[in-house]
C-alpha cells in the first residue's frame, strides 16, 4: 500500500461483521482460563496482553500503523514525545554513558538532554550539525551510544543531513535517532537514509487536531546490537528470568525491550480513547501535508517580499541555507515557517499580539495557524549562548501555517506588519 492507504487501513483490519472502524477497547485488564497462562505472560508480556500499561488493542492498532509508514519493523506509544525520546536513550543508556547530539533541536529535549538526563548519570556531547566529519569523530567516547538529531529542528528548521550521520554513527558502532516529527513519514522516511530510531511527538501533524497529547517510537529493526556495545540488549535482564532480548527477538529487540522493560517500569503507555483520536489524525495525515506545505509555500514568499522581515527560514525556499539537503530528504518542508522580524523582541511580540486569525499559543503543526516567539516561551529557560547554537533570534516568530484559505492567513500577518509600523 501508498502512504494514503496506509493512513486509512495500516494496522487495524476488520473481520467478518467486525467494526469498520477502529474501536476503542475501554480496558485495563484481560481474562485468562488459569493461572499457569497468566503466569506464562508475566514471564514473556509478548505473549499475549495481559494489562494495559504493556499493551491495548487499540493502541497496538495504531502503533502498526505508524511502524508501517515508517517503514519500521515495530512501534511503541506513549503518552508524550518527551516521553518517547526520554525511553529512546534509556532503553540503551545507563548512568556513565553518554550521547552526541546536534543543538539545533527542540528546546524540552535540550533540557532533557542537558539537566534530566545529566542527574542520571547521562551526559549529552553536543556538536553543531554544520561541524566536520573529523569534529564528529573526534566527539566520540568509549561510552558513547547513540547520536541525535531532527529531520527538521524545531524552530531552527535546519535539515538533518541523515546519511552522513549515519554513517558517523555506524563507525562506531552507535544507532542514529531521529525525531521525525515536524517531517511525520509523509514527506520524510529516516530509515530509507539509514537512520535505525525514529521518534514523533504524536501532538503535532500526526495528531493535527490538539486534542492529545502523545508519543512514538519507531525501530527499524536494522541495527546490529551484538557490537559489544549494548550488554542491555544482549546479556541476561534478570528482571525476566535472565532472557537475551536479542537472542530472543532478534531484530525487533530494541522495540520489544522498550515495552517488556521500561514501560513497565515508567508507565507511559497511552489512553485507548487517545489512540482513537490520533488515528483519527492518522487517516488525513497524507493529504494534510500536502496542503500544508502548499499553503506555507505561499505564505513563505510573501514573508520573503516583506519590507518587515530581516529573514526568513524556511528549507523550502531556495535561498535558504539546507534548501539541497531539503531536496534530498523531504517530499515538502512542512507547513512551519520560523521569520526574523526587523527590530527585535519587542516588535516581534507586538506583531504577534496583533494578529487576529492566528493563535498565540504553545503548540504547532496543527489544522490552525498558530504563532510563537521562541526566545521568550519554550525556549526561555535557555541561556543566550545556547538560544545562538539552537538558530534562535530574539526576534524570531515561529509561525505553523495550518489549512484555512492561505490568503486569510496571509491577510492577518499583514494586520500584525502593520501594527509594527
């Protein structure tokens, strides 16, 4: 099946007199016959299902559905893409490990990676995408395991050049982990460019609606854990009765650890009623993108034109800096535009306040426009230094073109440019 198949039958397939639609399996708890069989799931939970924060069946559905778009071999939900990206790392580092990230990311996973997870005993090496193969290298340590990076950075919109990070990591022996979530596996698929991990904040175009919150991680199946590297993988987890999740599962034993371990021991695991709305989502996923990209192609000119804009950041214009690397990799450049307004922050913050269409709020990539000023709302807990290495200007605006009529959208942003006269 094509992408817009998959988003409307990928994962769930109805049987004789069985809904059309996927059904909402309101349950925490499953029945057995007897105990020996209840037993026999609490030692492998890939079994069967036997509760909901391992597994539910309408979750399960839409996990299908994301790992075939992807490409990937299996999929995990949960209930955040903080989440996702936070089991990620921890289902193959421990304290004394560490990761090389590129700063041109999203801000919550700066704070993940930069505090979080540095009170865990995790540290996060950082190395600016536009550095040398050589300065890559050279980042590496004998307890490094994973590198990470965005397939479109948020807000900075730099384009991942995914292959090359792949091949740097696979040097050494380390997975590459993408989060995919401004791209979604419409305009970009990771695996195809060797990346081995995916993860989505579910909340943004796979959702489109803001109406859940949720998250996804996505195993190619393609790493070879047996470097040495990953003892977690590979050796005994005593915590079920000394099994080898690669002995055992084979290629799906990154994303089979992920739930049998940390699910459940962390509990993330999605609502079944939030699974239902993001396959909702899931169904138009394909045929939204398109439109989004069409309208913030539109909508990315007429900034470009503007006598208020310093600059305009979008990969899909061809004055734009990843503008190649943006041809290789997406089928689009998503429907989120970052634009530097001329005089700063404050002219920058009045624009905003002005506008009467688009919404002023904490979110992005959803069927509305919305807008955002970085500097001084997810990204305010970083220090300037750190704002400069994330492409994050003081007057910086992010901008999430959504589906109204794209002259509506470009009518208000005259009325902001206008009140900053």
């Amino acid at each position: 099946m094509r992408d817009e198949t998959k988003c409307l039958h990928a994962g769930y397939t109805p049987q004789n007199a069985e809904p059309r639609v996927l059904p909402i399996i309101q349950s925490t708890t499953y029945v057995y016959d007897s105990t020996e069989e209840v037993a026999a799931v609490f030692d492998d939970p890939m079994k069967s299902l036997i509760y909901s924060r391992f597994g539910n069946p309408t979750v399960m559905a839409v996990e299908r559905k994301i790992a075939d778009l992807e490409g990937g071999i299996g999929a995990l939900c949960t209930t955040s893409g903080q989440a996702a990206l936070l089991l990620s790392i921890l289902n193959i580092c421990s304290a004394g490990d560490s990761i090389i990230s590129v700063p041109e990311i999203y801000g919550g996973s700066i704070n993940l990676f930069s505090f979080t997870l540095k009170r865990l005993g995790i540290e996060c090496i950082y190395v600016k995408q536009d550095a040398s193969d050589e300065e890559f290298h050279a980042a590496f340590c004998p307890n490094t395991k994973a590198v990470f990076g965005e397939t479109l950075a948020n807000p900075a919109l730099t384009v991942l050049d995914i292959e090359r990070l792949a091949q740097i990591a696979h040097a050494h022996h380390v997975p590459l982990i993408v989060d995919n979530t401004f791209a979604t596996p419409i305009l970009c698929k990771p695996f195809e460019f060797g990346a081995d991990i995916v993860v989505h904040s579910t909340s943004k175009y796979m959702d489109g609606h803001a109406v859940q919150v949720g998250g996804a991680i996505v195993d190619s199946g393609n790493f070879d854990w047996n470097s040495g590297n990953f003892p977690d993988l590979t050796g005994p987890d005593e915590s079920y009765h000394g099994i080898s999740y690669t002995e055992t599962y084979g290629k799906s034993a990154y994303i089979i650890k992920a739930r049998m371990q940390l699910m459940r021991d962390f509990g993330v695991y999605p609502a079944a009623h939030s699974a239902f709305l993001l396959n909702m989502g899931l169904e138009t996923l394909a045929i939204r993108m398109k439109q989004y990209c069409e309208n913030a192609m539109k909508v990315a000119h007429y900034l470009e034109s503007s006598d208020y804009v310093e600059k305009v950041i979008y990969p899909g214009l061809e004055s734009n800096a990843s503008y190649t690397l943006a041809q290789k990799y997406l089928k689009g450049a998503s429907g989120v535009i970052s634009f530097v307004i001329k005089g700063g922050k404050e002219k920058a913050i009045r624009f905003m306040n002005s506008l009467l269409l688009a919404s002023n709020e904490v979110h992005v990539a959803d069927i509305r426009t919305c807008v955002l000023h970085p500097a001084s709302e997810t990204h305010r807990q970083l220090t300037d230094e750190q704002l400069q290495d994330a492409g994050i200007h003081p007057g910086m605006v992010r901008l999430s073109v959504g589906l109204e009529n794209v002259d509506d959208i470009i009518e208000d942003l005259n009325t902001g440019f206008i009140s900053i006269q």
